[in-house]
C-alpha cells in the first residue's frame, strides 16, 4: 500500500478548510538561489503531480520564489485545481538576485503583490495568503490592516502571518483573523517555541519553514519530519523538493512510530 498524506491526519485552518497535515513548500521550483527557472521544468512539474497523488493537498508557494516562478508553474501544471486543494501564497519581499531579499510591506506593495499572485495562479479569491515578513521600515499595523482590506475586498479568504514573533503575532490578531503562522522551526531551530505554543494554544496551524534542517547527521529526513509531526497537532510541515523520489521518501515521514523517535530528542 503507498503512503500518503492522508496518514497525518487534518488540521481545520480557521475552523473551515481542512487540510492534511503534510503539504509541499514549492520554493524549491525554481533556480539556484530560488531564482529564475528550475534546472529540470518538466521534473518540477512531475513534482507537483505526484504530491497531489500521495494525497497531498496544500500547496505553499510564495511570489518572490523564482520570483513568480513558483506561481506560474503551479499554475501550469495544476489549473484547473481539483477540488480540495488548497494553494497558499505569500506577499512582502522583494527579489534583487540569487539568495538576495528584500522586505516591502507597504501597503500599496502588498496589494498590488496580491493582485499579481491572483493573476499567476489564475483564480479569483486565494484561499490563503500570508504576510511573508516583518518590514522594519513599515508600521506592522499599516502591513497586517493591508492584509485584512484583501479579506474584506473577497481577494483573499484567509490571512496568515510569517516570521514573526508572540507580539507581533498578538497585534496582527487585533488586525485581522489569522489562522496559520510560518516560522522557521526545526529539530535544530526551536527558537519560535513560544509562538509554536501560542498557536497550540489558540488553534492557529504552524507552518514550519526549512523543516528538514534536523543538525545532526543521525537523523534522516523521515525522522527529522516524523518528529514536527508529532511535535504538535497544529503542526503542517511543508517540506520542498524538485524531485521525485525525494518528495516520496519525505512523504513516506507520516508512517514513523512515536517510538523511533525517542533517541533524538
């Protein structure tokens, strides 16, 4: 019997979509550096193909992954969507080069980055969209309320918020509903702990970025998964890849017993 997605359980994000609680991260579609065009295209979309037929049915993506690149080619391979499949994107960052970012969440920025990403993925309402960072040079008020003009304009259905901490969490809250935070979090980054257990405590799903960075050559990347799936249940790992064999051996992470995972802490 394949393993699927299916085997992780669901999580509710703001008590209305139902997701599996293993997605795919697709920033990994794209360059070296998460720029330009991938190596191998059509691979990439053999990918993403694949992940829904292991029944995977959240999708992260992000503007700046390519930048567009990612979007485009989800767009390409997956429209028109089957039912279920929720595609998450994000807006705020703006791309120079390779590995080069940089913040933009003026709200003007934010909308018309919202705009384009509806365009891409060629839908009329994204069904989550997240305010991909915390801009220094931006009031977060001014960057969060940007977000829930979308919601209100029917653009996006539901907000979420990335790389933030408690309180900033605690003021996008006091802005708009948000219903899933992504951090970096891994077995060698727990640094977001508090916020992880914020959004235990409150029902909010945590989206783990650079889940397989586990820091320690014993542990494989199944293990490194198994772990943060076991580690909460609001926790939806969205581990990237470009191959298919690798999106196969990470999926194959919803299988792993509490117990193989008692040697690594």
């Amino acid at each position: 019997m394949t393993t699927t997605a299916t085997h992780a359980g669901t999580f509710k994000l703001g008590g209305e979509l139902e997701v599996n609680r293993f997605g795919f991260g697709a920033m990994r579609l794209t360059g070296d550096g998460i720029w330009g065009e991938p190596a191998d295209r059509e691979q990439c979309k053999r990918v993403l193909l694949r992940a829904l037929e292991l029944g995977i049915n959240f999708i992260d993506t992000a503007d700046s992954y390519g930048p567009e690149v990612s979007e485009n080619l989800i767009a390409e391979t997956l429209h028109p969507y089957p039912d279920g499949l929720l595609i998450a994107t994000k807006g705020g960052f703006l791309r120079d080069g390779p590995n080069k970012w940089r913040p933009d969440c003026r709200p003007e920025h934010l909308k018309e980055a919202c705009e384009a990403s509806l365009r891409r993925l060629k839908v009329d309402r994204i069904d989550l969209y997240q305010l991909h960072t915390v801009d220094q040079k931006v009031p977060y008020e001014e960057s969060v309320g940007a977000i829930k003009e979308l919601q209100d304009e029917g653009k996006i259905r539901l907000a979420g918020v990335s790389n933030v901490d408690t309180a900033e969490l605690e003021t996008a809250r006091g802005i708009v509903d948000v219903v899933s935070v992504q951090n970096r979090y891994n077995l060698a980054d727990r640094s977001s702990e508090d916020v992880l257990e914020a959004c235990e405590r409150d029902g909010i799903g945590f989206i783990p970025w650079a889940p397989l960075e586990a820091g320690r050559s014993d542990v494989p990347n199944e293990l490194a998964l198994a772990w943060l799936l076991h580690r909460s249940p609001v926790m939806i790992p969205i581990p990237g890849t470009s191959s298919v064999e690798h999106l196969e051996q990470n999926v194959s992470a919803v299988e792993v017993e509490p117990e193989a995972l008692s040697r690594i802490g």
